[in-house]
C-alpha cells in the first residue's frame, strides 16, 4: 500500500524525533512521524522522570551556545502547552581541581561568560550538607542548572506536533528505507511511504537503519535508582539540594537529583555494559544497586538508604562521545539526528529546530563541526 507523499519523515519520536516533528510541522511542512513503540515510553533512552540541564559544559565550549538556545526553547515550548518541563535547581560539578568535570565546567564557563561560582570542599559540606567532599576536591556551581522532565517534554513536543499538522503513527517500526530519486521511500510492516525528507532520530535502534554507513556506535546498559535518605530528609528538597556530577576517579562520573516524592535518583555516567535494544537486560540485579550505593555511601551518606525504584535505559554513544547531526554522505534527503552519547536530552528542542533549519537550507547558527558523519573517517 502506497500514502500521499510527504515532506519529511521522522523515523523514531523520543527526545529527538519529536523535537524534530514539531519544529518541521510548525514550519508547515508536511510532517509523518513514525514509532516502534507508543512515546513517551519506558523501552529506549528518554525516560526515567529527571534529566540534568546544565549551561557550563565540560564536555567542550562548543555545547554552550547550544544549551543556551535550549533553554529560550525549552521556556517556549512551557508557554505553548502550559506546563512546567523544567525545574531550576542550580547544579554541583564536584571533582578534583585539575579533573575532567571542574576544570572543562570552568573553562566552559569562562570562555562564555556564565556565572558560576567555585567552591571548596568546606563551603560545599557547610553550603549543601548532604554532600561530603574530601578537602582535595573542588566544586564548580552554575545556578541556572536543574531538572527536566523527559516523558512529559516527549508527550509535549508530540502533542504540539499533531496539533501543527503532523501525523503520527505508533507501534509501527521502520523496517528499511531506500533513495527514490530525489526523495525516500520508507517501508514499515503495513505501509510504504514517500518523502522528499528523511530523519533518522531512531537512538539505540539508528544501526539497523543506516543501510550500510558504517558509524562506530555503541549502545550501553544503564540503571538509574531511587533511594530513600537515611537521615536529614530535608537536606535533599529541591529547594537546598543542587543537582550533581561528580567525578569520583579520572574521567568517571556518578549523578544525582534531589528528592522530588520518590527518593534521591542517582546514577553512575556510562561505564554500562554494551548491548543493543534487542538483548537489552532490563531486570536490575543487586550489583547494580550497590554499585551505585557503594559511589553514594562515602559521598552522601544519608542518601544512601534502602532502594525505592529502579530502572534501565541505553546510551547510544559514538567513540568521541559526541552527537552525531549530519547529513548521510551518500543520500542528502536523509539527515541523520541521533545517537547522543548519553548526554542529549537537554538539547532535544534545539536540536529539533536544528532539523528543520537544515531541511530549509538555512545555514546553522552554531558550530556543529563536533557532529559530523565525516569524523569518523579520520
């Protein structure tokens, strides 16, 4: 069975591809998106209730203008649905003084002029309590970091999408899709659809869909846990308690949030076993817990109480640990708009914009030489 043809299909509708369903429809363009399953949804990578947003980036200064856009868009996107998507709470980065986290975090900070404030050890454990960093570590505070909130941005982005004109098909996964002339034919279990536009926004499940381009991914296990706090529940209320990273070994990373009615959620950043959605083992085993609650113990020790909820995602994560937003170099119709490496969903509303940009031919505001498809060559 053959549709009308449309001007883009968006094949995948988590963090990215229902940004990208939005900002294409609010544009006008004829706009299909199509899901394996019915988002927001607990089986990919945006869920889990919290994600971090964070403005003084150690990964690399050139996510900071970037962020900063995410924020105006993600203010927008409250006024338009009348929800609240996000939650300032200003954010810890709490390390060693010369480690990848604080020194990147100020860099990032200076290079662009954020606010922020460097801490010691002392003004951290007397500022925020719940927190108990030797005296050999530092802190870098930004105070417009906080929370946001995945299921629901997904649930917006889709509902303010159909609502612009897109059409949006769930439970059905795109099996292939092939170049048909200057456009994309692309096939499901019960449909075949034409495009002038393809974006592939399909995260842990992007391989299966790249038709040949061999991009280096890794798709990676993670566990997030809830905790009750042992003691002093009130140092843990959004109001007092920041949201962290903390690098506890060189370049190794654990987070956390505060308690917003179901427990500190914290987290150990990558280190997950690799996988792919298929085998993806989402059972959490004890060791899993206590691998978090052994980071937890000596750092926040009243944190580190009896489990109250546990959960499991993937990063879809590229050698550098970079997005990947490019164009596929042998099909130009088709813009590849995933995988982000386990640190995207701050940026899914800009990144949506992004997409629809590109596909109006407009030249980026920002500098996306981090993404290219033509990295991974070199």
């Amino acid at each position: 069975m053959h549709s009308l043809p449309y001007d883009v299909i968006v094949a995948g509708l988590g963090a990215m591809g229902s940004a990208a369903a939005y900002h294409l429809a609010a544009r006008g363009k004829r706009v299909l998106g199509l899901d394996r399953f019915r988002p927001p949804h607990d089986l990919g990578s945006s869920h889990g209730r919290t994600r971090i947003i964070r403005e003084a980036y150690f990964e690399h200064t050139l996510y900071v203008p970037l962020v900063r856009r995410a924020y105006e868009l993600w203010v927008d996107l409250e006024q338009k649905a009348g929800r609240r998507l996000f939650l300032q709470t200003g954010g810890l980065m709490i390390g060693p003084p010369g480690g990848v986290l604080v020194a990147g975090a100020q860099q990032s900070a200076q290079d662009h002029n954020l606010r922020y404030e460097r801490l010691s050890a002392t003004e951290v454990r007397r500022r925020f309590p719940a927190f108990e960093p030797t005296e050999d570590l530092q802190a870098i505070r930004e105070p417009r970091a906080g929370i946001l909130f995945p299921e629901l941005a997904v649930e917006t982005h889709l509902e303010l999408a159909a609502r612009a004109g897109a059409r949006l098909h769930f439970d059905e996964p795109v099996l292939d899709w092939q170049p048909d002339g200057a456009g994309v034919q692309v096939s499901t279990a019960t449909n075949r659809y034409q495009a002038d536009r393809l974006v592939l926004s399909a995260g842990a499940w992007v391989r299966s869909l790249l038709r040949g381009l061999p991009l280096p991914l890794r798709v990676e296990r993670q566990v997030l846990c809830w905790f009750e706090p042992i003691a002093h529940a009130d140092y843990f209320q959004p109001a007092c308690f920041p949201i962290f990273i903390w690098e506890h070994a060189p370049a190794r990373f654990f987070y956390g949030f505060p308690n917003l009615g179901d427990g500190v959620k914290a987290a150990i950043h990558h280190e997950g076993q690799t996988t792919n959605p298929q085998q993806l083992q989402r059972e959490v085993e004890s060791t899993d817990i206590e691998r978090v609650r052994d980071l937890l113990a000596p750092r926040l020790p009243s944190a580190a109480g009896s489990l109250r909820s546990a959960a499991v995602c993937m990063y879809t994560n590229t050698p550098d640990m970079h997005f990947v937003l490019d164009h596929h170099p042998e099909h130009p119709q088709v813009l590849i708009a995933s995988p982000c490496s386990g640190h995207g969903f701050k940026f899914s509303p800009v990144i949506g914009e992004l997409v629809a940009s590109l596909f109006d031919g407009q030249a980026p505001k920002f500098d996306l030489s981090l993404f290219t498809i033509e990295r991974f060559a070199k």
